[in-house]
C-alpha cells in the first residue's frame, strides 16, 4: 500500500512523532506528494518493461509469429538515515519555563533529516556509497542518452517555454505529478512565462498553501538542485564546474516513481539517559529508498542554462 508522511501522520497517535513528521513535510513539495510503499524486509525486487511485443497485419491462412515482451529487473535496498538528538537535562530544567528545549532540538534535527533526505533524493548513487540509496538523477541516468533525457544544448543552453514542454511530453502514461527545479530555474520560466502574457498559474498544495503551476503541473523548489552542473555532448559529465542546471518531470505512483519505507514509516525512539553526560537521547531514523517501477514515468531537462 501506498501512504504518504501526510497520511501517515493522521495515523500516529505519538504527539512527538507528529510533530516530527509535520517539521519533515511542511516545506518540503517533495515529501508532501511522494507516495511510500511500505514493505517487509530489508529491500525489493521489482520489474521494469523493456520492449513491448511485436503486432502485425496477416492474410487469411498466414502463419502467426510469435512474440514476448522483454523485462529488465531492478532491486531498491532500505537504507539507514537518521541521527541522535542529546538534550541537556540541566538545560531542560531550567530553562523549559522559556521555551520547549527538548521539542526545539528534536524539530532541529527533523529539519536536518528533511534536507538530507531531499539532498539524496536528486544526487543518491549507491554506487559512490553503498550507505545511500539512488537519487532520481541516477534512477534516470542523466550521463547516458535516453527518451527520458531532454537536453537543452550540446553543452547547455538558455531555457525555453518549449524545453519545458518537450520535458512535459517526454512523461509517458499522464502528466506529471511535479516539476522540480533550483530557484533560479524557477525565475527563468516566471520570466518566459510573464513575457508570454501569462503569469503561472497559483492552485492550492495537499497542505492547503499555494503553489505555482505550469500547464497544471505543480512547480517545486529544492535548494538542493545545483546549478553548476557540466554538460558535454548532450550529457551531463559532473554536478559541478559549469553553469547548468536540471529541471525534473517526475509522476509519482506505485507505477512510477515511489519512496519505500520499513513498516513504521519514520521513526522517534527515545532512548533514555546517557552514561556518560546529563542529557536524554532521543533518536530519529527512517529505512527508506526510492523505486523508479517505469522509466518513462520521470524525465529530466539537463542544461538548463539562466
């Protein structure tokens, strides 16, 4: 079953792990609308499409040819995430009069999981460390040709109200769910689209506040999209060095691209009293990983140049 952290946190009865789970998602577009499919065991194996089988036209008395669809297999491993929140006792009793100290260093330290989870959601690559998960840049393999990779230039180029269409057409089976973009990115087709004569559109977010739309497609910021990317021969070579940037097309679904989690979704442990200081431990950590179940769900607009 798909669940998003917005349902699940009107299903947790833990004060604590509610609010920790509001801190994650309040600013965040990608954890508002990124469904999680919670599964047992430490990982999943599932099957992607390849090649569709063949149709063809026969006469009367023809022989028929047979033909099979062909499939690719790919496996999405939990990761650990997650980080201990010490909160000094002495501190906690004085001063708790003049502010909740220990629901302040908790919220810090959701804040600081959202960041880091919305880092490794663009830039994860399991194979630069086993201990991350693969980011949606890897899932569509920026640094390689494919349908799914929209390039703005050889080496970049100054970004288009029609690159931004020729992205949204590159999404197969509806529209996206998100347009993901730097800031900067953001401007730039603010800027296309008020020369148009046609400002974006404003609509309402799953957490009743506004949000930009493109074509009805809801328009996300992330700091953490660089935009300093290097692009070469229509690929990209390097995160950094250059002045590019990517805009991502992204529909979410369990035929798409979905987060994975453990059963318990995100986690609040209060682990209890330290040995070796006057402080309480309390722990926040998640087994989460991210699936693309079809390659043609997400595109990415690379080159992207202000």
């Amino acid at each position: 079953m798909a669940l998003t952290l917005v349902e699940a946190e009107k299903l947790s009865n833990d004060v604590l792990l509610q609010g920790v789970i509001e801190t994650v998602i309040k600013d965040s577009p990608i954890l508002q609308t990124l469904p999680f499919i919670q599964i047992q065991g430490n990982g999943l194996t599932y099957t992607r499409e390849s090649v569709l089988p063949s149709i063809a036209f026969y006469d009367v008395g023809d022989t028929w040819a047979e033909s099979t669809p062909t499939f690719t297999q790919a496996t999405a491993t939990l990761k650990i995430m997650g980080g201990d929140a010490d909160v000094d006792n002495y501190l906690r009793s004085t001063r708790s009069n003049v502010q909740d100290l220990e629901t302040a260093v908790i919220e810090q330290k959701a804040k600081a999981l959202r960041h880091t989870f919305e880092e490794y959601f663009i830039y994860g690559n399991s194979a630069t460390s086993s201990k991350q998960f693969d980011g949606v840049r890897k899932l569509i393999d920026t640094t390689a040709t494919s349908d799914q990779l929209i390039a703005a230039g050889a080496s970049g180029a100054t970004l288009t109200l029609a690159m931004v269409d020729q992205l949204v057409d590159a999404v197969r089976g509806g529209k996206p769910d998100l347009l993901l973009m730097s800031r900067r990115s953001r401007r730039k087709i603010q800027t296309l689209a008020r020369a148009a004569g046609n400002n974006l559109q404003v609509g309402t977010g799953v957490l009743g506040q506004q949000v930009q739309l493109y074509n009805g497609i809801p328009v996300g910021i992330s700091d953490w999209v660089l935009d300093t990317h290097t692009v070469s021969s229509s690929v990209e070579t390097a995160v950094t060095g250059a002045l590019c940037s990517t805009i991502y097309a992204l529909r979410f679904g369990e035929g798409a691209l979905c987060g994975l989690s453990s059963p318990e979704m995100l986690q609040v442990e209060r682990v209890g009293q330290l040995e070796t200081k006057d402080a309480t431990r309390h722990r926040i950590k998640w087994y989460t990983s991210l699936a693309l179940f079809s390659s043609i769900s997400c595109a990415a607009l690379i080159g992207v140049k202000d």
